[in-house]
C-alpha cells in the first residue's frame, strides 16, 4: 500500500503524527461491502411503499439508486479510484477539494482510491456516496436507509429505556432535596451511562442489533475497571464554576453543548444527561448537534431526535412518557435545542473546524462544556492518527479548543491518547483486541482556559 503522509497542513511535524491506515484495508474489505449489501436490501424491501408513496416513478428511482450503490460497492471492492461527487448539495464542493488534497499528498504515481486512503477519510465518504446515490434519485431522495435499524435498536432497548427514565424520573422528583454531594455522585453516574451508551451503535456490528438489555444503571459498579481514563471530575468542576458564575448575574452562563452521536439507546443516555443537568441547575440550556444527513449507520438525524421524543412520549410507561413530556417541554421552551451543520458529516479533522467552518466553531465558542460522543467523534479531534499512546490529550488536538471539552468514548478503532506509560503496551498484551472491541471507554477532557 503507498504511504500517506501526514495530512494535516501547517502543523509542525512534531504535533503531528501519521494518519492510521493499517486498518483501512481491513475494512473498506470486510465491513464496507457488508453495510452496502444492507443498504440495497433495504432499498429494494421498500419498493412497495415507494410505489404506494410515488406509484411507478418511486419504483423507477428504486431501481436507479439500487444501480448505483452497486456500481458504487464494485467500485469499492476493486480498488478503484475515488471520484468526485457531482450531486452539487451544499457541502459537495468542500468535498471535492478534500478529494484534491488527499491526491496531492499522493503525488502523482498513483489516484487516492479505495485501499490507498486514510481510513477515516474513505469510511466518511462511502456514507457520503451512499447519500449522494439516494439524493440524485428523486423522488426517493430523502429516504433515510439506516432508519429502520435505528428504530429497531430503540426498541430492543425498552427495558432499558425504562430503567433509565424510572430512575431519572426518581431524582426529578427529590432533585430539590439532595444535598451537593449526592447531587455530584448523581452526576458522575449519568455521565458514565451516557459514556457506556456509546456501546451500542450498529456500524461497528455492520447494523446487527447492538442494543442495550441489561439495567444501564446496575451495570456501572462492574464496567468500572474499564474505563481507562477518568477526568470526570475536572468535567464536573467547569459545569460547578459556571453555575457559580450563573449565579453571580453573568447571563450566557451554563450552556453545555453536547455533540451526539448514535440514535436508539445511546441518545436516550444523553437526553437523560441533559435532563438532569438543567434540573439539577448544572446547565440552564444544552444545545444538541447532530447529522444533516443518514451517517455512520446509526448517527443521530433531526428527524431521529424528534422521533424518539415522541416516542418517548407515546410510551404505555408512566415514567418513560413522563420523561418524554418533560423533554418536549424543554425543546418548546428553547432548554434545549437542535442544530446541525454540514461540517459534522466532512472527513475533516476537528483542528481545521475553525479555518474551514468558522460559523460553528464561533458557535461552539459561546459553550461552557462541549461534550463529544463517540469513537468518530475521538478520531476526527485526535485526527486518527498514530499517536503514541502517551501523548497528552491536549496535544493530539492540535489547537483544537473553541471552549472545555470532553470526550466520552467506547474503544473502536486503533487511536487512543493520554494514557499513563506502559498501560497501552500491557493491555496490548493482555487483549490484542483492546482498541477496537468496545470494551473499553476513556472520559478526556481538555480546557482552553486551564494552564497547561
Ligand atoms: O469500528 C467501526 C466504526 O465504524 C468506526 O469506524 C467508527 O469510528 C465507529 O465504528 C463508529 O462508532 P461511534 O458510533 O462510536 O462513533
Ligand atoms: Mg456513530
């Protein structure tokens, strides 16, 4: 395989580091081809409610788009080169441009194609290709492929659901009576089961059911051990100093934005999180990002966020309807909100966020703690490269820092920072499989405003 240099323009070499490509091949081989298979399958299992919907022009545009994802898996499967999209929706130039940049770090031997990319890179534009075959296929064009696995994961998890909401809604109640420090040891909970919500996304099991059985809450105790990295507290300290500052008259105080990652069990973690956050006085407002577009199998959309509200809502549980209600009201209310942005569905590392999406970056500014959900999430802020495993978390990110951050992250792909010396190495040895299993999770954080 030719070698990709490091990608990441106007960074010294020395922050730098090679980009992670050992795995790539592995899985534009393995795993891609598998999630195509189940996008045309799906695809063609809805052609009578395309037909019912459209009549024959539904079942024509079907057979389009089902023609050009399997033009689009060969192309894959055979190492062909990567083309420019010509969909020409908003972010298509951006993409394109990225497209020429990889190529001019290529040289001239050889084209960017399938095997010969960064993984991160090729991985973001199948799911990008995906959607450009659905959108130039009107007027199926906002179908969204990955939706019923998404609802199918929501629902596998009730029990689940229900455990978590009967608790939540147990705190709602006393939250005015529980002294700080139960406050602060309530927290810490929901912040782990937020974390080990990231568990359950279906692109790493190529969208077989991943979903969440047992009660999320009586788990904790035993995934303890697991969790690698722990700067939860140093999380809980800058919401603590903003709610101090909230309360001392400085208005914009309190906002935490938390940038989602996967539909089904996991964004019930997180709307719990949030829930209890502006509650407990923790947060007054939480800004939710999410895809404009199907990602990464199981990403969460506008239309997943308000569907599973809903659902949430319609639920025959009085606890887990109570908290739907209760989450309606705080969307109605402008609590919480709902935002995407074309940059959270680019292959663009975080680091260029502020030159290539200054909008959002500017937007992120105004947080007081940014939370970022998932394994994608890590890779695009520690750019998915081949760190050594003790290189501080700070310094992986390479500038990036619009306001406090953390990373709360399961394990899935062969990046990992901020660890003490020797324990990457021991786990290496104990459980070859460690970086990538979902086994194992890290809560990282990183402030702007900390002396380093
Ligand atoms: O491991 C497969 C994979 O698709 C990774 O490429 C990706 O980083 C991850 O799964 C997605 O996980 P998450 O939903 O936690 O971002
Ligand atoms: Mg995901």
């Amino acid at each position: 395989m030719a070698s990709v240099q490091s990608l990441h323009q106007g960074v010294p070499p020395a922050l730098s580091a090679k980009v992670v490509e050992s795995f790539a091949y592995l899985t534009v081989r393995d795993r891609f081809p598998t999630i195509l298979t189940r996008v045309i399958d799906t695809i063609h299992r809805s052609k009578n409610k395309f037909f019912e919907e459209y009549g024959e022009e539904g079942v024509q545009a079907e057979k389009r788009a089902i023609s050009f994802l399997s033009k689009l898996r060969n192309e894959m499967q055979t190492d062909k080169p990567v083309l420019a999209l010509s969909d020409g929706l908003e972010d298509t130039d951006s993409w394109n441009q990225y497209l020429l940049r990889q190529q001019s770090l290529m040289g001239d031997q050889d084209s960017v194609s399938w095997f010969k990319s960064p993984w991160l890179y090729v991985e973001c534009y199948m799911y990008r290709r995906i959607h450009e075959a659905i959108w130039l296929n009107p007027p199926i064009c906002d179908f969204d492929a990955f939706n019923e696995g998404k609802t199918q994961s929501y629902f596998e998890s009730q029990q689940a659901v229900i455990a978590l909401c009967t608790y939540l809604q147990g705190l709602h109640r006393n939250i005015g009576e529980l002294s700080e420090s139960h406050l602060l040891e309530q927290f810490l909970k929901l912040l782990q089961v937020s974390l080990w919500g990231n568990k359950c996304d279906l692109s790493i099991s190529a969208g077989q059911d991943n979903s969440q059985k047992a009660n999320p809450i009586d788990s904790l105790a035993d995934l303890r051990p697991f969790i690698l990295v722990d700067d939860s507290n140093m999380v809980l300290s800058t919401l603590t100093s903003a709610q101090r500052q909230g309360e001392s008259g400085q208005p914009s105080a309190g906002r935490v934005d938390i940038v989602l990652d996967n539909a089904g069990f996991e964004l019930i973690t997180d709307l719990v999180l949030a829930h209890f956050l502006v509650s407990s006085g923790l947060a007054r407002e939480v800004r939710f990002h999410g895809k404009s577009i199907p990602w990464f199998v199981s990403d969460v959309t506008a239309h997943d966020f308000q569907w599973t509200i809903r659902q949430t809502l319609a639920a025959n549980h009085k606890w887990m309807s109570k908290s739907g209600a209760q989450w309606q009201s705080f969307v109605r209310e402008g609590v919480w909100s709902y935002h995407d942005h074309p940059f959270w569905t680019l292959p663009h590392e975080y680091c260029d966020m502020a030159a290539d999406a200054p909008d959002l970056y500017a937007t992120l500014q105004g947080a007081d703690l940014i939370i970022f959900k998932g394994d994608l999430n890590y890779r695009k802020l520690v750019g998915d490269r081949d760190w050594e495993h003790t290189v501080p978390f700070d310094r992986a990110l390479r500038g990036f820092g619009p306001a406090p951050l953390c990373s709360l992250r399961t394990l899935k792909a062969n990046v990992q920072v901020g660890l003490q010396h020797g324990q990457g190495e021991n786990l290496s040895v104990q459980e070859p499989g460690w970086m990538t299993s979902g086994k194992y999770a890290v809560v990282q954080f990183f402030s702007p405003h900390r002396e380093q």
